[in-house]
DNA sequence: ATAATATGTCAGCTTTGTTGACATTCCAAG
DNA sequence: CTTGGAATGTCAACAAAGCTGACATATTAT
C-alpha cells in the first residue's frame, strides 16, 4: 500500500497534474471507444447498442430494470436499443418464469458473435496498453478508476467483477 | 520501469482482467463527467461546450483548425458550440496578426469564471481519487492511459503536457 | 492569376439521450 | 378478491451534438 499521509509529497495532487489527469482520461477514452465505432459504423448500430450487447453478454439473463440501472439510462432510451437488437436477432428477452413481468435478456448466436467481434477490437487496444505499461501500472489504473467511480457504479462494477475475483 | 518480458506473471492480460478494465473505463468515465454535466445542465450548456472551454483554457489564443483537431469533430459541429460561447460573451475569438485567416480563441472572465467552476467541480473528484488511490496508483493509471490513446491524440496530450514536465 | 487554406454558415440527417402519458401484466397486501 | 404498485412496453415530441454536402469569403502561397 501506497501511505497517504504525512511526509508524503503531495506534488501529484496539483491543479496541473490533475488537468493534465483530466485531459489523459478525455484522450484515452477517445482511443477506448475508436475500435469497436468502427465496426459499429459499418452497420446499423451505434455504441449504445455496444453497451447493452456488452452487459448482457457480461450478466446473461439479467433484468431490463438491472440494465437500466447498470447503463444509466431512461427504459425509453434503452428500449428503442433493445427493440432493434432483438428484431434482428442477436438479443433474446424471455418472460422471467417466477416473476412474469420481468424480462431476462440473453444473446443469441448471433448476438454472441457480435459481442465477440466488438470485445475482440476493444480489448486489442486494451492488452496492448495493459503490456506496455506493466502490471503495477495496470492495479493503479484500476484503483484510480474505481476511486473515481459514483459510489452506485462502484456496486455494479464490483457485482460484476466478482466473477473471479 | 516494469518488466515487459518472459518470467513475467501474464495474469494482468487475460481476456477477464481487460474485461474489467473495460468496465472500469466505463464506469469511470460516467463518474468523471458526472459533476461538471450537473453543473451544465442548470445552463444551456452541455459537455461540447466544456471541451471547448477546457481546451481554450489550457491553451489560449489556440486556432480553431487546432481546436478542431484535439476535440476530434466537425467544424460545423465546433462552430455551432462555439457560436454561442461567443455571442453570450464567454469565448473571444481574434483575428490573427500575421495569418489574418486564423481565429485565435481566448476565454473572456465570464468565461474563465465558468471554466474554473467546472473544473474546481471535476478536479474535487479526482483529487480525491488520487489521494485514495496513492502517488503509484496515479503514475499507473497516467500510463495506461497514455497507451491507450491514438497516436495522433498523444502527441496532442503530450503538447499541452509539456508545461511542467 | 490561380490554387489552397482557414473559417463561417445553411440545410438536412442520425444517434442517443430526455419528458410525459398511457396500457398491460402481474404480484402482493388488505 | 380487489386494488395498489411494480415492471415493462410504447407513443409522441423534443434536444444535444455528432455527421455530410454545398457554398461564401478572406487571405495567403505558388
């Protein structure tokens, strides 16, 4: 652990290291996207379809309302998403069987190919970045990420992490 | 420096772990522009025209060809945000001395006022990311980033970095 | 003179978000 | 067994912020 008190020099705490922390996340975020819009482009979709595509695959059979919650956006916003994906095919959405107001969405073949196609692009980027920078770059990323996290997220992101912890 | 090379515990880079920092990236990017949107959103602003501010913030009398350029859009898409930076008196854009073509962009006080108001509000949420997370978590989460970017948008990043190396 | 550059602007389109209203289905509490 | 509330779907209208294409203007470079 990294101590945080005292004699410590604080020096990566100044207004300029923080802009220039702002201006890193502003850029990487850009390049984060750039793959998987790419290939979103080429078809009828866009990287909000990306995003539901990406958490159904990431927690299959889980609820419109989890997804709403998870991606932050109004059922409206959502629906029109998931209506397309699921006339073309690639998203599956079954009556929940104890509670039959539910939707439990699942991908299909399709969807799952797609899903790997996208993921595939992204995590290209992802791997390259993680190797470059090493492994203890990569645990402080991710600590900084989580700490920037709305505390909400920070429960969904961890629910999902919890795969193999 | 990290080692990159063979003896190396490669479990940084499995397709799980860049799952998750795909969803960190996520995450935390809601987080990260979470504060200044709640601002805006009381104005008729939105997050085009925070770039715009933030950028002609860090590098003044910039031309909107290079604005352009780091933001990434349209000059019809720019010129409409900062259409309206002007005429409500927050941006001035000056004619330029020896390229007469050229624009050069300057925050006025009411802009600079507005610009020090967004970004005290995401500069609180990353101070405090960074001082939970620790000095190696930061020089971490700098250089993930970094790898992460375009070519093109690093050199950009790295142009307005050089103010204090 | 002419070509290229930097900028601005008009019009129209797309994606993805928003509200508000309303219907349906179903669970659960009284 | 009725009724309230929850989960979902859907319609309409709207807004922000991207995009393309076309065209005008001023200025600089060749």
């Amino acid at each position: 652990m990294t101590s945080r008190s005292s004699g410590d020099d604080l020096l990566f705490l100044t207004d300029e290291k923080l802009r220039q922390g702002i201006e890193a996340m502003f850029f990487a975020y850009r390049g984060f996207t750039a793959d998987p819009d790419r290939i979103l482009e080429t078809m009828a979709y866009g990287r909000a379809h990306h995003r539901a595509i990406h958490f159904i695959s990431r927690s299959p059979g889980t609820t419109v309302n989890n997804l709403l919650s998870i991606l932050g956006v109004t059922k409206q916003s959502l629906n029109r998403v998931l209506r397309t994906l699921v006339e073309d095919g690639l998203v599956e959405s079954r009556v929940g069987k104890s509670d039959k107001r539910e939707r439990h969405l699942f991908l299909t073949e399709a969807g799952d190919a797609l899903e790997k196609k996208l993921s595939d692009a992204q995590r290209v980027r992802m791997r390259t970045a993680y190797r470059n920078a090493g492994p203890e770059a990569v645990a402080g990323f991710r600590a900084v990420l989580e700490q920037m996290m709305d505390a909400k997220m920070r429960r969904h992101y961890q629910a999902i992490r919890e795969k193999d912890v």
